[in-house]
C-alpha cells in the first residue's frame, strides 16, 4: 500500500454546539469527490446533547454512519427515522432538504459516528432529493479466519472470498464505503479497488503500514491509486475504507450549499429563504 498524503482531523463545532473532529476539502485538492468527513466521539452528553437541529441542503450527499449511540432524522421530505449503532444512512439532497438530527435519549452510554459529504455531479444538482437507510436491510459484514471484519456500508466488496453487497447502491461518483475492524496483531488486505480515489480513515487505535507507523485515529491516508489496501494493527483499530471517482469540477461552497459556480450558489440561498425547499 503507498500512501501519497495523510491529512489530520482537527476539532471543531457545527450544529449546537457538538464538539466534533473534521477533515475538510472544499478546496478540492485531495478529497475529491469527497468534501468533509465529520467524526462525532465523545462519552460526555454536553458534547453532543445539542444536536443538529433544522438545516437545508443543496448539491450534496451526507452519508450517516453510527457506532455508537444514535440519532433521530426528520426532514421535510416526511422521513423520521432513529439511526442507532450499525445503521447507515444516505441523502441525496439534490434540488433541496430541510433536516435535523438530534441525539437519541437512550443515547447516554456516548456517541462515535460520522458525517461524510460527498460532491455531486454539477449536471444532478437540481434533481429531486433521495433518502435511504439500512435499519430494514442492515449493512452486510464478514470476518475472515482472523477475525478481520469488513462492514460494507455502501457499495458492493469482495472481502476474504465473500461478497458484502450493501442495500446502499447509488452514491455519487461511484461512491463506496466500508468498516474495517482489525483485532490485535493481525493485518488487513484488499485488492485496488476500482475508483482513483481512495481514503482510509482511522477511527479507533492505530495502524501500522509498509510506509511505518504508527497512524493514530483521526489521521486520513489518501493511497497511490491502484494501490493495493494493506495495514495492521499492533493494538486493535477501527478504519473507514472511502473510494470514489473524482469529479474534478470547481466547487462554490457556502454552509450547507456546495454548488458549482457562485451564481448557482447566490440562487440555492434564494430559492431555500423564498420556501422553495419546502416546509420542515
């Protein structure tokens, strides 16, 4: 595996006031076609207690995904769904959505989870929003004799001679994702995945790859595409394994808005304050 850059989470508030780690990319320069991975891990309530209430959204996918803990979603689109520990959640917000997520109050154990914002198409920017989870059709996940499990969140992967398929199929930008859980002394390895962009994110303890090591969680390794996925873990460790084809397209950011010219982002503020997001 050849790691060609590592980015490092930093902390940082959104919503009311969750305290929250992010790796940010909205100058397109290494995420691409990923913008944003926020990670939410904290055991104390005043971390996260606030949630994120009522917000929109245009030109983006968040995808949810929860270790622990949980949220309750709503959004104008009529969906009200609790996304607990092992669920994963995907909108497409396209033209525009109106949502909140607010902790769960069986929540008190603490929460680890994730937001991840990836790009759209410029061309699919203005199509209808999308919504779907896995609490009906739970993400797939196999161990290997090792005991190495890969969680397939989205997408579909090959994994010690078995198929993961997660029910989550349509991501911008052939967009994939997977849970990689690495006991103590024992080592990870994937075929390249197709896409050019591939990110593996350390969410628990710490990895060792050919490069060196130790890689601490909260660090991002964006790999040589093509790259073979190798690493192993002296102490146990928790990896997000991101793939992607980059959009290589300008990116307008502004909040919640990610368009691709200025101009249709001055219209996403015009069109959510004129109402046109609908009612929440």
């Amino acid at each position: 595996m050849k790691v060609i850059n590592q980015l490092n989470s930093h902390a940082t508030q959104d919503g009311d006031g969750v305290n929250i780690s992010r790796v940010a990319g909205f100058d397109g320069k290494f995420l691409d076609p990923f913008l944003m991975i926020d990670e939410l891990k904290s055991d104390d309530h005043s971390d996260f207690m606030g949630g994120f209430p009522p917000h929109p959204h245009r030109g983006i996918e968040t995808f949810t995904y929860i270790i622990k803990g949980g949220f309750e979603h709503q959004d104008q689109m009529g969906n009200k769904k609790a996304i607990r520990a092992g669920d994963v959640q995907w909108m497409s917000t396209g033209f525009g959505v109106i949502h909140s997520e607010m902790p769960l109050a069986d929540a008190k154990e603490g929460m680890h989870g994730f937001q991840i914002w990836l790009n759209m198409p410029s061309a699919e920017k203005l199509r209808a929003p999308r919504y779907q989870d896995t609490t009906e059709h739970p993400a797939p996940a196999h161990k290997n004799a090792d005991g190495v499990q890969l969680k397939a969140l989205a997408g579909s992967w090959q994994f010690a001679e078995q198929s993961q398929v997660s029910s989550l199929q349509d991501l911008a930008a052939n967009g994939m994702l997977a849970d990689v859980s690495v006991p103590a002394g024992k080592q990870f390895t994937h075929p390249p995945l197709a896409q050019s962009k591939v990110m593996i994110y350390i969410h628990t303890g710490a990895i060792n790859t050919a490069q060196g090591g130790p890689v601490m969680a909260g660090s991002l390794l964006i790999l040589e595409p093509g790259s073979e996925i190798a690493f192993s873990s002296q102490t146990g460790a928790g990896v997000l394994i991101l793939a992607g084809e980059p959009l290589k397209q300008p990116i307008a950011h502004m909040g919640p808005f990610v368009m691709t010219t200025q101009g249709e982002l001055q219209q996403a503020v015009r069109d959510y304050q004129a109402g046109k997001f609908g009612a929440f």
